[in-house]
C-alpha cells in the first residue's frame, strides 16, 4: 500500500478514537445532568410535596372558614331581622301606650277650655236685671188680712 494511504488511515482511526473520546465524556455528562435532575426530583417529593399538601389542607379549611362564615352571616341576618320586628313592635306599643293617653289629656284640655271659656264668659257678661217675682194672688198665701188698718 501506498504510505498516503496507511497515513490517511491511520488519521481516520484517530479521528474515531477522538469521537469516541467526545461520546464518552458526553455520555458522562449526560449521566451527571441524569443524577442532578433525579436529585432535584427527589428534592422536589420531599420538600415541595408536602408544602403543596399543606396548601391544599389550607385551600380546604379557607373554604370551610368560608362556608361557616356565610351560615353566620345568615344567621346574624336573620338575628337582625327578628330584633328589627320586635323593636318596631315595641315601637308601635309605646306609640299606642303613649297616643292613647294624649289623646284622653287632648280630650280633657278641650273640655277644661270649654269650661274656662264658659266660665269667663259668663264672668264677662253684663248683669241682666232681674223681674220682681209676681205676686201671689191667692190670699191665704199672704199675710195682709191679718192686719188691722
């Protein structure tokens, strides 16, 4: 064989071994990239797991603090409801207790009135003369035919 060609051979083979070199140490690094992303798996199971667990659980309570706080809400509502029916209740009771009375005093003042007009009125008026009572015709009934005179 030629020497150019052993020559050319011999570059090819080396060639090989330097791409086998490269295939090798990327393979390793492939490897190592291959443990980190499992460890970073591993990590992600053992600390952000449970974190998502416990965001869930709070999730959960937030919803059931929640639902209790709407059956609360109802039942102050409801609360509030009842309290403003027996306060307007009582409202128009002590509006009857005290409407009655006035209207009795309202009663009584324009009687009082009436009488102290009638009073003063009659205070007022000039005194009318009054007529000798008529006399008595019977004769009985007086004392004349006892007299002598």
């Amino acid at each position: 064989m030629n020497e150019w060609a052993v020559f050319f051979l011999g570059v090819m083979a080396l060639a090989a071994v330097v791409q086998c070199v490269f295939v090798v140490v990327a393979a390793l690094g492939l490897r190592r990239s291959g443990e980190r992303v499992t460890d970073l798996c591993r990590r992600f199971d053992a600390e952000i797991k449970p974190a998502l667990e416990d965001l869930r659980k709070g999730a959960a309570n937030l919803r059931a603090i929640s639902d209790s706080g709407r059956e609360q809400a109802a039942r102050v509502e409801a609360l509030l409801a009842t309290t403003l029916e027996s306060v307007e209740t009582t409202i128009e009771s002590v509006r009857a207790l005290v409407v009655k009375p006035i209207a009795s005093l309202s009663e009584l003042s324009a009687f009082w009135s009436g009488l102290r007009g009638g009073v003063d009125s009659y205070r007022n008026a000039e005194p009318r003369k009054r007529s000798a009572p008529a006399p008595r015709s019977r004769a009985e009934d007086s004392d004349e035919h006892m007299f002598i005179g």
